[in-house]
C-alpha cells in the first residue's frame, strides 16, 4: 500500500465519518507476526520439552512422593497421624494464626496500595521499601528482630517480663512473625493495579457528592477485589507454611507452639516418617487448592482488564 493510496483511503474514510486511522492500524497489526512463532518447530518443542522435564523432576515427582509417603501404610494410619494430639494442635495453631495475620496484612495492603497508587507525597519510594523488606530479609532473621526486641535480655523483655506478658514462645510472637514475612502480598498485588486503573472514576464519584466511604466501597473495591482477592490466597499459603521465622520465635514446645511446618520437622527428626509426609500432605493439598484458585482469579483478572480496557470486546 503506497502513501498515496494511505492518504486517499483516509480522505474517503472522513467523508464518511469514520477514523481516519482505521486502515493503516489495521494494516500494521495485520502485518505483525510475533518473532517466537518465526521459530522453527524442534525449538519450540526442545524448549517446551525442557520446560516440562524440569517440572516433572523438581515438583510433580516430589509432589508425588509426599502423598505416595503419607499413604503409604493405609489410610488408618494416615488419619491416625493427621489426628494426633500434637497435630491436631499444630493444625489449630497454624489456623489461628493465619486467621489474625491475613486479614491484619489485608488492611495494611488495602490502605498502603490506596497511599502509594492515589497520592503523591514524600517518602513514596521510601515506604515501597520497606514494604518490599521482608523479601530481601531472611526470615531467620526476622525471628532474631523479634527476639532482641521481646526477648529476656531485648529491648521489652524486661518490661514483659514484669508484667507476666509472653510474646516470644507463645502466640503473640508466632502471629507477629508471621505478620512480618507476610505483609508484603495484598500490598505488591494491588498497588500496581490500582495504578493502572488511575482515580479517575474516584474522583468522579466525589465530585457527584459521595463520601470517601462511600467512594471506597461502591468503586475502588469492586475494581481491586480479584486482585485483593489473590494477594489474601498467596498471603494466607505464606503464613500458613512458613517456617524460619516462626521457628526461632516458637520455642518448638510440642501441643503449644508447633505450627504444621514445625510439626512435619519434629516427626521426621524423629524417623516417624510415614506421620512427617501425612502431616506435610496437608500443606500439599493447601498448596493445590491455592494454585487453582490462583489460576481462577488470574483468568478473572485478565477478563476484568480486558472489560475495563475494551469494553466492546467483554
């Protein structure tokens, strides 16, 4: 297509009203072939090959084993160790825990992704930071925070100690690890989306005359909820399957402080391996049950942008 017979289709196409631009846009995006399906069909299925052989070894088998393991003795066996005093208390911790750190992190994520994506104020990438910290800190070393902050010879232990109040080697101080490791997924979801989303339909709502709660309930949230929805999943497989930090705060007193993960290390330390790989399959199963869900609210995402974005094409 020459430029003369570019300029010619435009002029016909304002005569008649439409987009002057329609059929050069059409005809560069019908010109445009991804690069990756220039490749040649041995590559694709190498690379694919690869991909799929790296998945098997390191998480289909692994996964594999730990239900193989677990059932291995019969089902009698397996729902004997699941129900143990000492697991049944480990379950109900790990619940506990995540029932008070998931939604104290959702309030967070909420209000800091609101601040960083609708405001602009000093400090901004400061506090993106610090939100950001507990995926560059080991969380063994989180635990050790909290140990000089609330331990016998930290900041507070004195204090605590006094007043007959125990945040390290009970639950206070598993929650508040937790907390720590966790609070960064609601936040890291929606902070980017809302970004995109931008505050134009906010500031619409307040010119209208609606309150800022208002504006929050009936527009902002039913724009973020899939993303919201997804940064509670991966917050709450996080706090229910962390270790390192839970585990310098517990004390690992056995039927009081063990969470799941804490319990699967006691059992197999033990050589109780059949009741390690049951109480670990559990964790297997929440892992499952989030990457579905996961895979859900990721589909629902793309089809909310796509609405939001085209609109003629939901």
């Amino acid at each position: 297509m020459t430029s003369a017979n570019i300029s010619a289709s435009a002029m016909t196409q304002q005569e008649i009203g439409a987009p002057a631009s329609t059929s050069v846009s059409v005809y560069t995006s019908t010109s445009a072939t991804p690069a990756a399906t220039l490749e040649p069909f041995w590559i694709r299925a190498l690379l694919i090959g690869v991909a799929l052989t790296f998945l098997t070894l390191f998480l289909f088998v692994p996964l594999i084993e730990v239900f193989f393991a677990a059932l291995k003795k019969g089902w009698d066996v397996y729902l004997t160790a699941i129900s143990e005093p000492d697991a049944v208390s480990a379950i109900q911790l790990t619940l506990i825990t995540a029932i008070i750190a998931v939604p104290a992190n959702l309030v967070f994520g909420v209000a800091a992704a609101w601040t960083i994506a609708k405001f602009e104020f000093r400090g901004k990438n400061i506090l993106l930071t610090l939100i950001d910290l507990p995926f560059s800190v080991s969380p063994i070393i989180s635990g050790l925070i909290y140990v000089l902050i609330f331990g016998a010879q930290g900041w507070f232990g004195p204090w605590l100690r006094a007043h007959d109040i125990k945040i390290l080697f009970a639950v206070p101080g598993i929650v508040l690890a937790t907390m720590f490791v966790t609070f960064p997924f609601v936040a890291r979801e929606l902070i980017p989306l809302m970004q995109a989303q931008g505050s134009e339909e906010e500031e619409a709502a307040l010119v209208l005359g609606a309150s800022g709660w208002r504006t929050f309930w009936h527009v902002t949230l039913p724009n973020i909820k899939w993303g919201l929805l997804y940064g509670v999943i991966l917050c709450n497989a996080r706090a229910m399957g962390e270790f390192g930090a839970v585990s310098v705060v517990s004390g690992h007193i056995r039927g009081e402080t063990n969470t799941i993960p804490l319990q699967v290390e006691i059992l197999y330390n033990e050589y109780n391996f059949v009741a390690a790989f049951a109480v670990a399959s559990l964790l297997a199963l929440l892992a499952l049950v989030t990457l579905a869900l996961k895979s859900f609210i990721e589909w629902r995402l793309r089809h909310t942008e796509d609405a939001h974005f085209y609109p003629e094409q939901a």
